[in-house]
C-alpha cells in the first residue's frame, strides 16, 4: 500500500486513486457568524489548488456584493480590509485558470446579468461554448471569457420556485465536471452546492454549515463533514442541510469526522505532494485530453494553437524548447512529431539556444515546453525565436503564465497546480500534449492516414486506465527499494523513445535523494558508461516491447555479463526476463507512442522511495525551485 512508510497506510485503505482532483478551490459559509473571515481562512488553505486569481460573494440583507482580483488570498485580504463586506452568507473561489486568462474580469465568483446570483465553480464545462451562444441569442450579456459564468446566467434562466430548483434544472443543460455553490439574493439565508466529478464536502457546525473543495479547509471549523458523491445537490441553511439526488430525492450521506493538521489534509492520504501528484496522474492525463479528441475524425482539436492552414502547410521545421524535465520531454517530441507529422525536429536547451546565433529559417514553428511558463532561459529563448521570425507555440501549465502570455498560441495541460519540485505529473501530461500535436499536425498535412489516427485517439482514450494499472506496480516498487538506497551512483539506459525516460528517471532520482545517476541511449553505453558498471551499480533498463526490444536485451546482457544489478522496466506478457534482470516492473503493453507515459511511472516511484528511505525533503529537495525565474 501507498505511504506505508509514514504510519498513513491505515487510513489510505481505499483505492488511492480517490483523491486525484485538479484546479480550483471553493469554501461557503451560511451561519451565525460574519462569513469573510470564514472564507478567507478556507481560501488559504486550498491555495495550493490553485493561486492565479480569487473573490468572494457575501449576502450583505441588501443583495449580492462581490469582491475578486487577480492574485493571491493575502491580496485579496488586503482589499477585504480596505473594502469591507458584511454578511452571514457566502461563497469563495482561488483559481487556477482553465477557460480564460487569470485576470480580476474572470475571477470567480460570477453573477447572472442583474448580479442577482453569485456562483463559484472548480471544473470544466465542457459545452460551455455551445450554452453561451444559446444563452447570448437569448439576449444574455457575458461579462468574462470562462466556461463558468455560462452557469450563472442558465441559472438565471432556469424554471423554478427555490433557487436548488434552478440549479438542477440548469444543470441539466451542462456537460463536464464541477464542484460549484451559489447564492441568490431572493434567498438569502441560503447556499446550493452541486457535484459532478470536482470534489466537494459540507461541513457540519452547530447552527452553521461550510462547503469545501477539500477537508484541509475547514480545519478548525469543524470536525464533521460529509462527502458529496456525483450527482448530489445539498441545500444549506442555518436550520440545517438536505441532500438531494438529480430528481430532487432526499438523499443520505454519512458524517465523517476529520483528523489530522492542515499539511495532512492537504495531502489527503499523501506523506508528500510528490507521490499525491505521482498518484494523481490517471485524473491529469484525463484532463489534459478532455475535450480535445475527435475519435470519428481520427484527430485531436487544439483550439489555443492558432496555426492557419497556410501556416500548416508551410511548416518545414519545428524546434522544441525547455528546460530539466521539460527538455525530457521534448526529446520525446522529437519522436513523435517527426513519426506523426514528418517534420524534422530540434530539441535545444533553452540555456543554451537563447545565446546562438537565430538563423531565420522561414516555416520554423518553435514549440516552448514549460510547467510553471516562468521559466527565465525558456522565456529568453521564446523571445529570441520570435525575434528570428519563428511562430512560438507553448505547452505549458500554468494559465496566464509569462510563456503563455508572449507565446502565438499554445496548448494548456490542465494538470492543476504541481506543488513537488520534482515534475511528475506535468511531464506525463507535456507527453500527451506532444501526442495531441503529432496527432493534430499530422492529421492536417494529411500525413497520418484516418484510420492510423483513429487508432490512435483509441489508444489515447485508454490511457488513464493503463496509467492507473501502472500505479499498482508501488508495492513492488517500495520492496525493492531499500537494496538501492545507499547506492552512490545509478545507469538508467534506454532506446528510441525511451532514452528521454531514462534521462528523467535518471533526474528524479539526483534531484530528490541526491545520488548521483546518469540516462544514456543503450547502446551509447558501450562507448564509455559500461566501465563504469560493477555489482555496486544499479542499472535501471527501460525495455517495453517495441521495436528495439532485442537490441535492448542484448544491452541487458552486456550489462549482466559486467555483473551489474539490472532493474527492468519491460511490458506484461514480456516472458520472464529473471535470467538478465534482478527485478522486473512490468507496464502495461501499450503503443509506442504513448509507452514514455508508463515507463517513468515506476522511475517516479522508485526515486520517491528512495528518496524517503534516506530521509530527504522529498518535496522540497536542497538547492531547487519549482520555478527557476532567474538565469
Ligand atoms: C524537474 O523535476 C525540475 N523541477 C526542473 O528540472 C524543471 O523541469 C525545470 O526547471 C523546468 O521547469 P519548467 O517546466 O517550469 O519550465
């Protein structure tokens, strides 16, 4: 089980896979009490959810007043005290920006045309566009650019007497996921709160009652809370809270009680953010292909990339830019877009592009691969390309981040909010992104057949649920991770696209437990590397079944032969490899294309548990930053 290690395993019986949530956060208050502070307090325990923007909507016996910015929950504080707002009623949001950029004008929450109700919301309409066209023919006027304020205004549009009435029958109306709670100023004593595959719970208090994204935010408000399953609409009041069920039936939930300090819960089950955002993957992986497959059509629909057709067709180069794990990641690019779209791919350092001479090489499409988009070497590369007549797109994670902001247009990855310094979950998702790029471009240029994209978008679709099966490798993971802990030095070798994996496999495992380790291509080994092998070396070898399968089995043997210890990470249904490797991890067989996505889960793992074997500060690992904004 998960965690062990930390005395948590107790509590994490369920499956791990419970907890995986994105984005934002929201808090609601109805009670006795003046609710600001309420639901500041909520706010900035879940900023780690999200921090690009944030407001709150209070019932003040008048009507609706709102307060938003764009920022932090300590600047929106300030605004509170400048600008006070008294009520025993509201609601709260801390963003992390999906559908339009972090600005105060898309800050949640949001009201319907009179201002007459107020929503906050964490997930993703997915029809939001469809809905707003509807809802602007009807004679709506929208006031931001987010997927969310379409909810506000067919609630304002709905039938009914109460205002839990109005939400389910608007809700009706809506595909995608959400966590959301509202207020109306027709009643005012009164908040909604509906769940479709966002998390959110109630909090139970006497004569009050919360409403939460997550646990860690009530803490010291209360100690008892229930869970809201999908499909579930609550109704709370000072007199007390319903349950109801998509036809109004009255339903019953347990009341758990909390324990455990903020950080804990936070984490959920998690000792770390590293393994929460490891084990969240399936969830991100998701997110990043929500919306975006077209299976009939055999593509993927990247509408932020802003290439015209001409451009498209004029595409002679691509040059993928990044840093650390993002560099991995456009290595494995490189494959990709080269197999899928045939167009020849350089992979740069940001570092080092940034200082060369920029030759201006006409149908060059520069792609800037960053998590955080803050990035100073990628953000300096970016300009340089631009400044050398290249279109830049962005994959990047952080919405309204500078990368996003200066890039001509770019594709997000949804991945919510990565708190670990060491990147996990982004680079699964920057692979997905890259597979949707191949995919998309090569779809256009009429490269990739139909039928290979189909294919393809099938194999795409099943990816969580191969991601998810890879994670149930841990316990084996965790095994056998004490007979490498005091190694000194580590080889991690892999092929084709599986080389970039053995380089971040190989970064992991020197970031966050400080020893000394190296990814070479397999073959390379023989020139130089293979001296380095004894049976004090670990050496790591990524070997699925592809296409250089018995070239890197005859690596194995060369290693065996030097009598270093081989951990193999191979495909099920592979054969029994125990002749050449000391322990096998077996992903689950999957295409080429996506195979970098399950081959460095068990590295991520493996470093993980190393890791915290030696006792490091695995989210906070000595001497890093999650975002290096400076040279
Ligand atoms: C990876 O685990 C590291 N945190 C680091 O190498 C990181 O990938 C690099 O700094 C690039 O960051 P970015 O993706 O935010 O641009």
């Amino acid at each position: 089980m998960l965690g062990g290690d930390t005395g948590r395993a107790g509590r994490a019986g369920a499956s791990i896979l419970k907890y995986s949530e994105t984005m934002c956060g929201i808090v609601g208050y109805v009670g006795h009490r003046e609710a600001v502070p309420i639901l500041l307090e909520g706010l900035a325990r879940l900023e780690y959810r999200g921090y690009d923007s944030a407001g709150v909507a209070v019932q003040n016996g008048r009507g609706i007043v709102t307060r938003k910015l764009a920022g932090r929950i300590p600047a929106l504080t300030e605004l509170l005290a400048r600008d006070p707002v008294h009520g025993r009623c509201g609601v709260a949001h801390t963003r992390w920006a999906t559908h339009g950029a972090a600005t105060e004008r898309n800050a949640h929450p949001h009201t319907d045309c009179e201002g007459t109700l107020a929503l906050v919301h964490n997930g993703i309409i997915e029809n939001a566009d469809l809905l707003r066209a509807t809802l602007t023919r009807a004679g709506h006027e929208f006031a931001t650019d987010t997927d969310t304020e379409t909810l506000a205004h067919l609630i304002e549009d709905a039938p009914g007497a109460s205002l839990e009435e109005r939400v389910t029958a608007a809700l009706g109306h809506v595909e995608g996921t959400y966590g959301l709670a509202v207020i109306c100023a027709a009643e005012p004593h009164k908040v909604v709160v509906a769940r479709r595959g966002s998390p959110v719970l109630l909090g139970i208090g006497d004569g009050e009652y919360f409403v939460a994204s997550d646990a860690s935010a009530l803490l010291g408000r209360t100690r008892s809370v229930v869970y809201l399953a999908d499909g579930d609409l609550a109704v709370l009041t000072p007199d007390g809270y319903r349950v109801l069920d998509r036809d109004a039936r009255l339903q019953v939930r347990p009341v758990d009680a909390l324990d455990g300090d903020f950080e804990t819960l936070a984490l959920g089950p998690y000792p770390h953010f590293m393994l929460k955002e490891i084990c969240e993957q399936p969830e991100t992986v998701r997110n990043t292909l929500r919306g975006r497959l077209l299976p009939a059509e055999g593509t993927a629909r990247l509408g932020g990339l802003n290439l015209s057709p001409g451009q498209c067709a004029r595409l002679r180069r691509i040059v993928i830019l990044g840093c650390g794990t993002s560099w991995h990641a456009g290595l494995v690019g490189r494959h990709l877009l080269e197999e899928l779209a045939g167009i020849p791919v350089d992979v740069e350092y940001a570092s080092e592009y940034r200082y060369r001479r920029q030759l201006r090489l006409p149908g060059t499409l520069t792609v800037a691969i960053s998590q955080s988009g803050e990035t100073a070497d990628t953000l300096e590369a970016v300009r340089a390309a631009r400044a050398a007549g290249s279109l830049v797109i962005g994959i990047v994670n952080v919405v309204g981040s500078s990368i996003a902001r200066e890039a001509d247009g770019g594709i997000y990855l949804h991945a919510g909010p990565e708190i670990g310094v060491a990147s996990t979950k982004a680079f699964t998702s920057q692979i997905v992104a890259l597979v949707m790029l191949g995919l998309h471009l090569g779809r256009r240029r009429e490269l990739l057949p139909l039928e290979a994209g189909r294919a393809l978008v099938a194999e795409l679709t099943r990816l969580p649920e191969l991601v998810a099966r890879t994670l149930e490798l841990d316990p084996q993971v965790q095994a056998l991770a004490p007979r490498y802990a005091e190694a000194r030095n580590a080889l991690y070798l892999g092929r084709g696209v599986n080389f970039p994996v053995a380089l971040e496999g190989a970064l992991k495992l020197k970031e966050i437990s400080y020893i000394h380790a190296e990814g070479y291509p397999a073959a390379e080994m023989k020139h130089g590397p293979i001296a380095l092998i004894d049976e004090d070396m670990p050496v790591v070898v990524i070997a699925p079944q592809d296409a250089v399968y018995t070239k890197v089995i005859s690596n194995m043997q060369e290693v065996k032969a030097r009598g270093g210890r081989i951990i193999a990470i191979t495909s099920e249904g592979n054969g029994d490899l125990a002749r050449l490797a000391d322990h096998q991890l077996a992903v689950p067989p999957c295409s080429p294309f996506v195979s970098p996505v399950l081959t460095v889960v068990p590295l991520q793992l493996l470093a993980y548990h190393i890791a915290v074997l030696r006792g490091c500060d695995v989210d906070r690992p000595r001497n890093l930053a999650k975002s290096v904004t400076v040279e």
